[in-house]
C-alpha cells in the first residue's frame, strides 16, 4: 500500500541543523509533487515547502526560506527537508505528504511524522 | 500567509450533523478552487477527506461533503459517528504558489 516514513528528528540545540527523509514506498514515487508540513506542539499545522516531480520548480513558505533546503532523490523514492540554523519555534512534528501533480493540496497521504525538538 | 480562521470547537449528537466554516480571503479560498478538509485523530497523522472544495478521495463516506461561498469554506458532517470526534483543519492554495492551512476545529461527537 502507499506509504510514506519520515526519520531523522532528535533534539538539537538552536542554531543547529538536521536532515529529515521520508521514504516512499507502493507508488511510482517520481510522478508525484512532495512536501513537507509540520505541527508544533497544540498548534495547528504549517506548510513548509514543497517539491515538483523532477525536482524543480520548489517553493517554501517564507519564514523557512534560506534556512530549509527540499530536495529528493527519484531513484532512492525519498524525500529530504535539510533545517539550518534551527529556532526554538521551529520544535513541531515534521511530516511529509504526497501531493497529487494535477491538483493543489491535495496532500494524501501523510507520513506519520517525525518529532524535531529545538532547545539548549 | 495567515492561517484561515476555524472555530475552536463544535459538535453535535450522535446522527446528526455539523458544519464547520473556514475563512480566508479573496488570496486563498477566494481566488481558487483548491480548498481541502483533513481529519486528525489525538496522535495521529492527518488524513485527506475533502479536496477540491467538494471532492472525496476514495474511501471516504459520502457522510463528508464540502463547499464554498466567497471567502468561506464549509465542511459538514452528517450523520455523526463516535469516530468522527477528531481535530478538522481546512487548507488552501494561496497566491504565490503558498498553502495555508486552518486553525483548526475539535468536532466533539455528544
């Protein structure tokens, strides 16, 4: 079945990195846009950037831009979020969606999430 | 890119229905057609159950149905099951190749 799994969440200090994948698995992985979202604690969710089916175009929301890079790989079905210079208010669940490439946000479905906990 | 304003909270009986607004501007919800509707049980990732304003992704219940009017998106909820008590957020596309999401409704099933 269709499914995707994101790793690389942990904690970090503010103003340190990490690199999140999402591996995509029961679907031709390089037909489909990507993105990524993500849900701080209570809160309600935020879109982050997403990444057409070959890789460019991409756009991100404007409080990530120059801090987080999307990128995939289509022969590895994986999906990639690089989070530089990370904030405190950057702690959420990431999650990476499928994105279908003939509508917008029509995210479905989603990973179940990795937890990025930013804090000294 | 402000988040679409949904109300906190609603709920209704067992059998009965719900609506939940979801409004934006003429940038989001106004401008396009690309309104979606996600479900979110405590815990767990969300899931898609409404795109293109009316639109059901396979596997969803007809019970689901979605619309627009201006700047306002509903979702209404018919026929209320136990579990449809979950957490709704609506989304749009939005100028500038963004996405905004709601601020999202807790639907208590009573």
């Amino acid at each position: 079945q269709v499914q995707l799994v994101e790793s690389g969440g942990g904690l970090v200090k503010p103003g340190g990195s990490l690199r999140l994948s999402c591996e995509a698995s029961g679907f031709t992985f390089k037909d489909y846009y990507m993105t990524w979202i993500r849900q701080a604690p209570g809160k309600s969710l935020e879109w982050l950037a997403y990444i057409s089916s070959s890789g460019s175009p991409i756009y991100y929301r404007d409080s990530v831009k120059g801090r987080f890079t999307i990128s995939r790989d289509n022969a590895k079905n994986s999906l990639f979020l690089l989070m530089n210079n990370l904030r405190v208010e950057d702690t959420a669940i990431y999650y990476c969606a499928r994105e279908s490439s003939s509508s917008w946000g029509r995210f479905d479905p989603w990973g179940q999430g990795t937890l990025v906990t930013v804090s000294s | 890119q402000s988040a679409l304003t949904q109300p906190p909270s609603a709920s209704g009986s067992l059998g009965q229905s719900v609506t939940i607004s979801c409004t934006g501007t003429t940038s989001d919800i106004g401008g396009y057609n690309y309104v979606s509707w996600y479900q979110q049980h405590p815990g767990k990732a969300p899931q898609l159950i409404i795109y293109e304003v009316t639109k059901r992704p396979s596997g969803v219940p007809a019970r689901f149905s979605g619309s627009k009017s201006a700047n306002t998106a509903s979702l209404t909820v018919s026929g209320l099951q136990a579990d449809d008590e979950a957490d709704y957020y609506c989304s749009s596309y939005a100028v500038n190749n963004n996405f905004v999401f709601g601020t999202g409704t807790k639907v208590t099933v009573l």
